[in-house]
C-alpha cells in the first residue's frame, strides 16, 4: 500500500537556523555535483501496537572507495569520536518508510532528520526492522521496538553521567571525549547494567527507553557502548543540537521534557521508572513531570555524583538538594546502580 507524503518540516525558523540551512543546502549542492550519494543512517525507534514512531537521518557521502590520506583519516575517525560529528546532511530529502506491505514517503527537516509516525502497522509486540530509503539510495534497516498494549511498566532513563561517565558541562573535557578520545575508553557506571536487566526481568521484560539532552550523532556509539557493557537496548531519543525556530541552540532539558510528555501520550496504559542524575537538571525535569502526570510515575532513581565528580562537571563541590513533586512517588538515591537497585526492589 502506498501511503501519503509526510512533511516533517518545521515552520519559518529563527535566522540563525535559516542560515545554516543556506550553507547546507550550498553544500549539498557542490557535492552532489562531484558524485556524493545519499544515504540512510536508521535510529532506534518506538511503537505501540497502533503507532510507530520512526528515526533516522539521510546523509550525503562519497561513493568511490577511500585511499591514501582518506582511508587513513577514516580510521581514525573510526576509533575516536569525531567522526560522530563529521556529517553532511541533505536537506529536504524525500524519503520512505517500508513496514511489511505499507510504504510511506516523507521529507526530512533541515538538517536531514526523520521523526515520522506510522499508524496501523500490523506489527506484534517485540522488536522489528523496517526499511527507509530514498529513490538514490540503499534501503538502511531501522530496529523499532513494539511495546504490547498488556505492558504497564517501562524505564525511562538519562545517559550522560547516569549510564556512562560524561562530565558533560564541562566543555573542554565534554570535546576532548567527544572528538579526541578513543570511545573504548569511556566508562559505565557501576551497577546499572545489572539493574536495568534485572528490573526489566522481574517485571514482563519491561522496556527501558534513553532519553538524552546528547546528540543524534552519537547514536551508534551509543549503541556500541550498550552491547559492549551489557546494557539492555531499546530506544535512545536524542537531540539535535543546531538552531530551532526560536533561538540559537535547542535546549536539551525541555526536549528531554517534550520526550517525557509524548512518551505519556503514546503509552497511556503504562507507568515508568524515571531514572537520572543529579549532575544537571533530572531531579527538576522529573519533578515537572510529576507534577503534570503523577499517575505515569511509578518512582524515581537519581544516581549521586560523587564531590569529585561535581567538580569537574561544575567546578564546585556544592551537592543539589533532594527535589520531590509529589511526596507519594518514591524517590531514591544512591552512588550507583547496586545501592540504587536495593531500594527500588522494595517499592516496585
């Protein structure tokens, strides 16, 4: 069945925005011209069994194999994290989304992103692949995971910091990780692998979606990271880092929040596990929540930095204090996920 034509571009946007999409679109251009194709890079995506949401992003790259200078840089791009973020993105791309016999066409925003839904898909519970492609480009395989209508419980948890040793705010060392250092070098936190398998097991295989102020060009690190530590996959929501409608740079925390809100929209049947750290702003982006949605709260787990750690995120050693919406949700803390995993099992 073919579906209809889906724009998922925004309205005017800020003029910051419209001049990285003039550079974009110079850019597409010229490369197009010496031979550069399109090209699919598939997220992880979500569903229920009437909806699935769909992530991905088309690219531009070259077509001919790389040598020399290249091959080498590629390398090295390969085993640190800057090639994380050396992208061009096609503007305004069509794209399809194949699920079983439905196909439906879309166009990407701006910087080439995919966020589309598909409805009456026919898919049962557990995960799947669906293809996108464009009409010059590779059909790429996107992993959605079908969450059941019978499913009350889930984990919706932070990255950075809360999952994976990050010190993000602190900007020097957030590039130095981000584009320097060897991504095998990065460090889970203790435990928290071992908590989520073992509360998703108790609980039906209950899922566990990420939710991260990160980039989208971060996710098959991310992706990599998990497997290589243990930790349970599922859908990782990311950012796009680039100028919005409104302003320079798209602020992490209210998309981390826009996320919690669909989240509740499109799982109305479930409560969720909020999971964080009180490095940045979890404590108060989950006390909003709370405030706005109690009853999709089942309790909330804040991992500790430690004073050490505090320092290098924020240069001071100033712990925040406990923030509590609703003095009937659980909230629990510890340092990682065994301390953090001993008190959850008593109220969940």
């Amino acid at each position: 069945m073919q579906g209809r034509l889906v724009r998922v571009r925004s309205n005017r946007p800020f003029f910051a925005a419209r001049v990285e999409e003039f550079v974009e679109r110079r850019l597409e251009r010229m490369l197009r011209g010496v031979g550069w194709k399109e090209w699919i890079d598939p997220y992880t995506g979500y569903g229920s069994e009437r909806m699935l949401r769909i992530f991905g992003r088309v690219l531009l790259r070259r077509k001919h194999a790389k040598i020399g200078f290249d091959a080498a840089f590629d390398e090295f791009a390969r085993r640190t994290g800057i090639r994380n973020y050396v992208t061009v993105s096609a503007v305004d791309a069509e794209f399809n989304v194949r699920v079983g016999d439905q196909v439906v066409r879309g166009v990407s925003d701006r910087q080439g992103y995919i966020d589309i839904r598909i409805h009456d898909h026919g898919l049962r519970p557990g995960w799947h692949t669906v293809e996108i492609f464009t009409d010059n480009s590779e059909p790429a395989l996107a992993p959605v995971l079908v969450i059941g209508d019978d499913q009350d419980f889930g984990i919706i948890s932070d990255v950075d910091d809360t999952m994976m040793v990050c010190w993000l705010p602190r900007i020097l060392l957030a590039g130095w990780n981000a584009f320097v250092r060897n991504e095998y070098a990065r460090q889970a936190i203790p435990g928290m692998a071992h908590m989520y398998r073992t509360l998703s097991a108790e609980h039906g295989g209950a899922p566990v979606i990420y939710v991260s102020t990160g980039s989208w060009n971060t996710h098959s690190f991310l992706t990599r990271f998990f497997k290589r530590h243990r930790i349970p996959l599922g859908p990782i929501l990311l950012t796009d880092w680039g100028p919005t409608n409104t302003g320079w740079f798209r602020s992490g925390a209210a998309q981390k929040a826009t996320y919690l809100l669909e989240l509740a929209a499109d799982f109305p049947q479930m409560s969720w596990l909020l999971v964080g750290d009180n490095g940045q702003r979890d404590p108060e982006t989950y006390s909003d929540f709370i405030r706005f949605a109690p009853d999709k709260v089942r309790a909330v787990a804040i991992r500790q930095l430690s004073p050490t750690e505090h320092v290098l995120a924020h240069l001071s050693a100033d712990v925040p204090t406990k923030t509590h919406a609703d003095a009937e949700i659980p909230w629990v803390e510890a340092p990682d996920g065994r301390g953090l995993l001993r008190q959850l099992r008593t109220i969940l």
